[in-house]
C-alpha cells in the first residue's frame, strides 16, 4: 500500500542544490524522495514489519549529511523524525495525529493548519510553504496511498483509512480556488469509557449516573449538535451500558462506533458493483427479521429518518445522532428527512408522532453536554420539551412524561419525586405518584 505511495513520490527529481529552507515541509519532501528512490526494498520490509522502522533512521541521516540540508528554528532530529513520519505516515501531520486527544486536524491553506486537541481548536506549526506542496501532499501522501479519484471533474473527495480509524476530505482546484484543503476525522481506537468523560469535562458524575438510568430503562436517545462536537463519543459510551443480552444493530456510513457490546450486529451502508444499495433503510428492514431488540443509527441525515421513527414506534429501543443547533430543533429537522421518504402526512401529525417515540434528546456543544432534554407526549406544544439538565445550572430536574415513568417503573429504576406532577395522567401514574411520594419506590 505504502509502496504505490512512494513509487507516485519517486517520479519527482531530486535537487541537488544546498541551502537553508524556510519551510520544514521542503526538506521533508526532497529527503523523502530520495530515500525513496534509493531504499525501496528496506521500506517495503518495514510495512511489512521485517525490520523495525528504525532502520531507515541512518538512512536518512546519511542523505541529511550529504545535503547539509537545514531548516530555520528546527533541529536535526526533528527533521529525521519528521521524514519518517512522512515516508510512513502522514507527514507532518503525523505527531498530532498520534495525540490521542486529537480528533481532527483542518488544513485551511499551507500556513493555516488547525487541529482539535480535546474541546480546544490549536493553530499548528506546520506550514507547507506553497500551495504547489500542499497540492503535492494531498495527491502523493492521501490520494496515492488511499487510492480514491481527485481530479478537476472530481475536486472534491472523501478518502476512508479504516486501519487508523481516519476520514479525509479534501479540495482542489477549480472546487477549492484559493488552496487546496483537508480535513481528517480521527475516531478513537478504544471507546472513552463514561468515567473517561467525565474525567474530560463532558459531564458531571451525577449526570452521568442519570443517563445511566434512562439507558437501562430502555429510552429512545437522539444525541444532536454540530459538527465535531462530541455526539458519537457520548453515545458510543452509553452503548457500551447496554445489557449484554439485548440484540443490537448498528447502521453506519462509517464504522466510528467499533462497539465491544456482545450481542452488537454492526452493518456498514455500502452500495455493491451492480449498483444495489444496503442502505439504512434497507438494513433497518432486514432487521425486523433478525430478532433485533435495539436500532442505532450512526447518523439521520435523509429519508432514514422515518426508518427511526418505525422502529421506534413499533417498540424497538432506538438511537441516533443528528445535526441541529439546539435540543428542540432537531425533531423539527427530523420531520423534513421524514417527508423525503415520500410520506405525505403534514408536519404537524409527523411531530406528533415523534413526540410519542423520543424520549431523551442530548444536545452537545464543543465536546460537552450542553442540555439535556426529555420529550413529553402528553400536554400543550409548549409543554412538549422538559428541561432535565443544562450545563449552567448542573441541576437535575424530575422526569414527567408517562411513557419514561412507565420505562423506568417497569426496570425498577424510578427516584423520589419522578412523576409527581402526572397525577392527572393516568391511574397507573397516580399509583406511581403515591408509591413516591409516600418514599416507596419500587426498587429493590
């Protein structure tokens, strides 16, 4: 894989001038051409794992010496180290890559890198010079070694490293006019446990302790918010809560949750060379054949969104992330995706039913649990949405809608105090209210 990379890299000649360079990027690029042309075969045993990657080390020194290549304000070693990381990794993005806060890295023009480290966005040092080399990394060090068409019919493309849990977009010309650009997503190999979040700042251990409950309840979670802002990372630790003997499928367009759940069946959207598509609808509905007990889909973005809906209401627990910019928008983004499946209901009766399949909406802002909402079914419009928790106050409120008592009565998981206000709901809430507050819950 890395020996097509660097055969792309071996066709630019190699100068033999002398100078000081002002840019890292440069030098990185002319050392690691020539090792290439020169070391093939010790390359290709070092991805193979015959020899260790230390090998190439004196290589490269060997070519520095001979060069006398310098760069302004960086030392020698730094400049081996950074070689190597670009003949076997992703070049000078290579040690934030190996950050393991690091969730992604943004390359807006040569001097203007940024990455994510933790719920911090970073200006890097990095600087590729011209837009030439940053034209250069994205063809020879992502498109080459990932094989994926960019080209100017196609300027704009994902590329996809399953091995280090990477997903990179990049532009070029005529799409990107100004510089080409990249933007690598790094999903982390090993899930943050809860106790990982909350050692982060996600959330407090109180908080955590509540999601808990509703999780074991069996509650239908969507977690909403931006882009990079923490919505699979809380998810995929709740996921991890979920009883062992619940089967689980998960739908994907991109495998970022890599659960260790046992009872997890875990499908990826994939459309095959006749052109048939095992999409989330599609898997979703093979599903009901499979003695699925809980539906997670990666992300609703289209149609799919009544493919949530279906199990939801049938009675499957179901979760899923969503992009919205607050916790009561997205069930108003939902009933759009619904409406692109071709249902012709009004919007009015699609949220109606919506209001009776979600129970919890997490909304997550720069990495950290904004708000934290429960859906009522019961009540005005402007009653539907009970505030549960919000990062200004770190005050957990009572739930109230019928359905979530009914969930946690029936796994023994109800608080004091939850459903005092339902009294005029139903009789199996009155019988609720007065277990409470008379200090019986029925937990053990």
């Amino acid at each position: 894989m890395i020996v097509n990379r660097l055969e792309e890299r071996s066709k630019t000649s190699i100068e033999e001038s002398v100078k000081v360079f002002n840019s890292t990027y440069e030098v990185i690029e002319k050392t690691a051409t020539e090792v290439i042309q020169k070391h093939k075969e010790l390359i290709s045993d070092i991805t193979l794992s015959k020899v260790s990657k230390q090998a190439l080390e004196p290589v490269i020194i060997k070519i520095m010496n001979k060069r006398n290549y310098k760069v302004e304000g960086t030392t020698r070693q730094e400049l081996i180290k950074a070689v190597m990381d670009h003949i076997l990794g992703y070049g000078p993005l290579q040690p934030y890559l190996d950050m393991e806060e690091c969730s992604g890295i943004f390359g807006n023009s040569p001097d203007s890198i940024w990455a994510k480290i933790g719920n911090k966005m970073i200006k890097t040092n990095i600087n590729f010079g011209t837009v030439e080399n940053m034209r250069a990394y994205i063809r020879t060090t992502i498109q080459a070694n990932l094989k994926g068409e960019l080209n100017e019919d196609k300027a704009l493309a994902k590329f996809e490293d399953p091995i280090n849990k990477l997903r990179i977009v990049c532009a070029i010309e005529p799409v990107s006019h100004l510089s080409p650009t990249f933007v690598f997503r790094k999903h982390k190999k090993e899930a943050f446990s809860l106790t990982d979040l909350i050692e982060m700042g996600m959330l407090t251990v109180e908080l955590a302790e509540e999601l808990k409950r509703y999780t074991h309840a069996g509650a239908n979670f969507i977690f909403c918010g931006r882009g990079g802002s923490g919505k699979t990372t809380l998810m995929r630790a709740l996921l991890e809560e979920i009883d062992p003997q619940l089967r689980m499928l998960v739908m994907e367009e991109h495998p970022e949750l890599q659960l260790k759940h046992p009872n997890a069946v875990q499908y990826l959207v994939k459309r095959n060379t006749k052109g048939e598509v095992y999409g989330i609808e599609e898997i979703s509905d093979m599903g009901l054949l499979m003695t699925i007990d809980m539906y997670v889909f990666g992300e609703i973005r289209d149609a799919e969104a009544m493919s949530f809906y279906n199990g939801a209401y049938a009675g499957n627990i179901s979760w899923s992330t969503g992009h919205a910019g607050s916790a009561r928008k997205i069930l108003k983004k939902m009933v759009i995706n619904m409406k692109k499946s071709g249902c012709d209901l009004s919007d009015e009766s699609l949220l109606n039913m919506l209001y009776e399949s979600i129970n919890i909406i997490i909304f997550m802002d720069k990495f950290t649990i904004g708000e934290v909402v429960e859906v009522v079914e019961e009540g005005k419009i402007e009653e539907k949405y009970n505030t549960l928790w919000k990062k200004e106050n770190h005050q957990i409120e009572k739930i109230k809608s019928t359905d979530m008592l009914s969930k946690l009565k029936e796994k023994n998981l109800l608080k004091e105090g939850d459903g005092k206000i339902a009294t005029n709901i139903s009789n199996n809430i009155v019988s609720i209210d007065r277990a409470v507050s008379c200090g019986k819950s029925d937990r053990p």
